[in-house]
C-alpha cells in the first residue's frame, strides 16, 4: 500500500483546473476588472504625450528653418527667460527642448511598464510567451519587479527635470534649486530602500524553500 502523500506547507498542491469557485470568491477574484478602465484611460493620456511630443518636436523643426512665432513657442514652453530676447535657436533652448522630448519619452516608457505589466501582473495575462516582440522584463514581472522598475523610471524622470533645471538655473531661486535636489535625493532613497527590501524577501523565500543562496 502506498503511502500517503505528505503536505509541504511552502509547496501547496495546485487546484485543480476546472474546479468551480464559490460565489463570494468568484466576485472578489472578478472585481480584477474594475482596473481595466484605468489602463485603457492610462492608453488615452499616452496618446495625450504622443501629440503633445509630435507637436514640439514640429515646432523644434520649425524653429530650426527660421520660423519665430514657433521659436518663441518653444522657448515659453520650457520657460527660458534671458534678459536679451531670443532670435535665433541657440544651444541653451535646444538642449533644453530635446531634454523636454527626452523626459515624454521616459513618462511613456513609465506608462508601458504600469500598462503592460500591471494589466498581467494584476488583472489578466496576456499570452504573450513566444511572440517575437515580448518585452524582456515581462516574461519575470511580478509586484516586486514592477515597484522596483518603476522606482528606477521615476528617477530617471527627476534626473532629466533636474538636469533641466540645472540648464535653466538663472530662472529659478536658490531655495527650489535645493528643493528639487532633496527631493531627487529622496527618490534615490526610496528606490535603493525597495531594491533592498526586495533582495531580503528574495532571501528569506530562497532560505525557506532550502534553496541555496
């Protein structure tokens, strides 16, 4: 007689495929979808950041063949001040525009990770294993991964605003010169304290489960 299979408390049997699911469990595991509206809305404001990178970039084009009226839409858009008026696209106000594309590019790279890998990771998958155009970091995502992708992102964006701002210094007071570097410093923290707190639940499952380190 064979004997009975033990239970291993860090290794549960999976359930059986097909099993129905109660009615209460069913409603709460169904309420995932009530997050679909938000990343279909998160679509509408990346579209938003689409025209919006379209149309600087036009005006950059513009400004570049001598056109004034988008030279000055340029410089009110990043909000360059000079006590001489601007005539002619000079370095200052094309770095700080490229700076200005750079960073929609970055917030939209933010909005593909929260969409694609929020949506998989929380709502649905989506059945991308094999497809040639699977991004890399999704095929490992879990909650942990995203915060810290995310954390990453997020101090890549202050990075680009503070390098912009750093360009741009004579238009700001000293005390929001200081006050965006804290604030910078303070995201750095926070990222380095999630990376950290990850790799020690990473650990501590990899100890529990006899996994060597």
């Amino acid at each position: 007689m064979a004997a009975p299979e033990r239970f291993d408390p860090l290794n549960p049997p999976v359930a059986r495929r097909g099993s129905p699911l109660r009615p209460l469990p069913k409603l709460i595991f169904a309420s995932r979808w009530l997050q679909l509206p938000l990343y279909l809305g998160l679509i509408v404001a990346q579209a938003v950041y689409v025209m919006h990178f379209l149309k600087e970039l036009w005006h950059l084009v513009e400004a570049a063949f001598g056109n004034q009226h988008a030279l000055e839409l340029l410089v009110t858009s990043i909000g360059y001040k000079t006590t001489a008026p601007v005539t002619t696209l000079n370095e200052t106000v094309i770095m700080l525009v490229v700076l200005a594309l750079i960073d929609v590019v970055m917030i939209s790279n933010l909005l593909i990770m929260v969409i694609v890998g929020g949506y998989e990771t929380f709502v649905s998958r989506l059945d991308l294993d094999g497809h040639r155009d699977q991004p890399e970091w999704l095929s490992h995502v879990n909650a942990s991964v995203l915060k810290v992708k995310l954390g990453l992102s997020i101090i890549g964006i202050s990075s680009i605003h503070l390098l912009k701002t750093f360009i741009n210094a004579d238009n700001y007071t000293e005390k929001v010169l200081i006050a965006q570097t804290v604030i910078h410093v303070a995201f750095l923290f926070s990222a380095m304290a999630i990376a950290y707190t990850d790799k020690l639940m990473a650990a501590g499952h990899a100890k529990a489960s006899g996994a060597p380190n």
